[in-house]
C-alpha cells in the first residue's frame, strides 16, 4: 500500500510516516516548506517529499506509483480543506483520505499492539520521551511516536514483537478521542486550543470523555479534581506531589521530577519493574530537542509557549542558573496571535526569577483575521512586574542583545512554540556551530 503524507514535516504526522515506513508501507508526502524535520525525515530513509502542496506534485507522485490513501494534519483540514489541491486531487481519483487518527488505529489493530496514551495540555512531550527511555532501559520492546528528536531512538518506531504502542495523544482537533487506550496518562491540564474549545468546559469534557474511553489512567489528584472526574467507574489512580518518593528525583526542574514520576507509574504498571531502579534509569534521562536544549554554550532553546509550559521551563531554567551563578535572561515568542487574546492575562509571574525579558512578535498560525495582533509591549504589560521586560524584534539588534549576554556570561533560554522559520529555527541559524 503507497502512503501519501500530507504536511508530512508536522511533528505528528513526519513520525507515523516513519512508522508506516517501517510497518512496510511504500511513503511518501509533502509540506509548504522545508525545515529541520523534513530533512530529519530524509536522512531516515523517506526521500519521496515535495516541497510546495500542488496539484502537479501529487499528480506526478501518483503517476508514477499509484497512492491508495492520503493521510493529512489537522492543521490542513483547518487551514483549507475546501481548497486543498491534494485533497481536491484524491476526491477526483477516488483516493481514501482521512487524518492521522485512522492510519493509526489500524496500524495498531494489524499489528495487535495496546495503546498507552500520554495526554495534557502541558508536559506530554517530555512525558512521552520519559516513557520510552525507560522502556528502552529496560530492554522491553516498545513501539511509538514521539514528536520530538532524541539521543535514544528515532521519532517514529515501529518494534516486530512489541506489545503497547507509546503515543502523545494531542487534544488539538480532539485528536485524542479517536482512541481507546489500555493506559492513559494525563500530564497536567489548563485551559487551550480555544479555536477548538471555545470554552473551558468544552475543554474540560474533553478530558473526561478521553479518560472515560481508557482501560486505565493515571493523574495527578488535582487534575482530577479540576476535571472533575466523579461519577466515572472506570480505573483511576491518583498521584500527590507531596509523595515523599518524589524526593529521589535528582532531574533539573519542578514540573520535569512530576513527568517523570508519571512516566515511572506507566512503565511500572506495564512492566512491573521496581519504582526504585526506574528512578535510576530516569535520572539518567537525557532530555529531548527544544526541552531546555542547548544549542550554543550557554544559549537554550525551549518549546515553552503557554503560562503553565512556561513555568515548567522556568523552573529548570532557574534551577540551573542558580547552580551555575549566572543571571537568567528570555528571549520569548508567543505562538499565534489567537491564542494571546485568551491567555494573556494569565502570564502574570510566568518569567519571575529572569533578570531580563525580550518579547518578540507571535509567530503566527491559523489566525482569526478578525482579532488585531497584540504586540509585544501590549502583553507584557499583563505581567505582575514588567520592569525587566523589554518588546524587541527577531533582527540582527537581537542577535547582538544575545551575544553580549551570552559574552557576559548569562544563561539565556529562548522559548518558541511554532515550526517552520521560528525563533528556534533563527537561533540555529544564527547561533549554531
């Protein structure tokens, strides 16, 4: 069967074109640009990628070997379903198309694999990445998708006799529900995706019926009560910060010791492995791309783009200029104007414990044309205290506020959300040896 991948460098889609590939499916795909995972994607063997989604593309692709199913993002079916020329192309050759969600149901049905999800509005990555460190320490097969690069494994693997499928299982375009997992994890939940979730008890129901559509889950106890998840009888277990064990993490960073903590109960559950040896492994975790990545001496690179992400990365960050005696120093960009018109009030302390702060423009995705673009001095006047922050442009004035920073000796962590030309992608341009 030849797979066709549409927005096949999406960090969701790029992985289970991976694991199609090595399922035994002939891939191939396209995206609106290039970017460092499309290139990871070709050093892994799938070469068959067209930069640009035309109808000239996919047509010459399936002339050449017909396509039996296009899966697509969800980003492709907000941004244009109607006019989408590969779209528009397979529903004139009769060619399957669906989401991601499809393809992966059936690669687990064939291949008997269980599902364990790992779900939250924050955390989930790393969580994840967690996750399959500690079965591949273990030595259990395990096969996954983990939409991130790390130093252990590729983004997409598919293992002949494993039993579970590790999964980040994202509630944007309530991908999640599509699932019914053995075991759930739930990392953490705060209010997002708005355009989706119009209000937080849509978000919040979500969560309930993801969970409720679990075997097992497993949550931390405020969580759950801020799901409110009474009244449901299916397996649930509770975890407490305050759990004495949680001690025994020596991982930099607050919110970095709770995803471990939960990726320990998921493999224990699973495996049966003692918590006490998985605490060794966990230790030893060694991190993931754009999770407090280093990508010069000094300068850090971090997914953070909502308050809660941003707390979790402060506290590593802190944690780590407090060890070193360096100053603390953010360089910041929002991901989507959209989503700063629903959080904005809530950054409030988020970069407490950073001598100063530059906040770049959004980096901007799916927007709503009817909402006027806050500018950078506009949100930072939402915080408690904005003496330390300062609105700045990604130009060559901040490459150079950087680099005398770094020169000076200070830490500097640069917290991006989006893809394709972000700040992430300009500091490995700029940055990078």
């Amino acid at each position: 069967m030849h797979i066709y991948f549409s927005a096949i460098g999406g960090a969701g889609i790029g992985p289970l074109a991976q694991i199609a590939q090595q399922a035994g499916y002939t891939v191939s795909g396209s995206d609106k640009q290039d970017s460092q995972y499309i290139q990871y994607l070709r050093t892994h063997g799938i070469t068959n990628i067209h930069i640009g989604q035309t109808r000239e593309a996919i047509a010459a692709v399936h002339d050449a070997t017909p396509i039996d199913w296009l899966v697509y993002s969800s980003a492709v079916a907000l941004e244009h379903p109607e006019s989408s020329p590969e779209l528009q192309f397979c529903a004139e050759q009769d060619i399957k198309t669906s989401k991601r969600d499809e393809l992966l149901n059936q690669l687990l049905l064939e291949n008997d694999l269980k599902m364990v999800a790992i779900a939250g509005t924050h955390g989930k990555t790393t969580t994840t990445a967690m996750t399959v460190w500690l079965f591949k320490q273990l030595k259990a097969p395990i096969s996954y998708l983990l939409p991130a690069k790390t130093s252990f494994g590729d983004m997409g693997e598919y293992t002949v006799d494993s039993q579970y499928f590790v999964y980040e299982a994202d509630e944007f375009d309530r991908n999640f529900l599509a699932y019914e997992p053995a075991l759930s994890v739930i990392t953490g939940v705060s209010w997002d995706h708005h355009e989706i979730f119009p209000t937080r008890e849509e978000y919040q129901q979500a969560f309930r019926d993801f969970i409720n559509q679990s075997q097992c889950s497993l949550l931390w106890q405020d969580d759950a009560e801020y799901l409110g998840l009474e009244g449901l009888d299916n397996d649930i277990k509770l975890f407490s910060p305050d759990d004495e064990a949680l001690q025994r993490l020596t991982l930099k960073g607050l919110y970095n010791r709770h995803d471990a903590w939960l990726a320990m109960q998921a493999v224990h559950k699973i495996t049966g492995a003692k918590l006490n040896e998985l605490v060794e492994h966990v230790n030893r975790f060694p991190g993931l791309q754009r999770r407090m990545e280093q990508i010069a001496p000094n300068l850090f690179s971090d997914y953070a783009h909502t308050p809660e992400k941003i707390r979790g990365a402060m506290s590593v960050a802190r944690e780590m200029a407090d060890e070193s005696g360096q100053d603390l120093v953010v360089v910041y960009e929002p991901l989507t104007n959209r989503r700063q018109h629903y959080l904005k009030e809530e950054y409030k302390d988020c970069f407490d414990g950073a001598a100063r702060l530059y906040w770049i423009p959004s980096y901007l995705a799916r927007e709503d044309p009817a909402q006027p673009v806050l500018a950078p001095a506009e949100l930072i006047s939402y915080l408690s205290d904005s003496s330390f922050a300062v609105a700045a442009e990604r130009d060559e004035m901040l490459r150079t506020t950087i680099q005398n920073h770094l020169d000076a000796g200070d830490m500097v962590v640069c917290m991006a959300g989006g893809g394709g030309n972000s700040l992430d992608e300009w500091l490995r341009r700029e940055f990078a040896s």
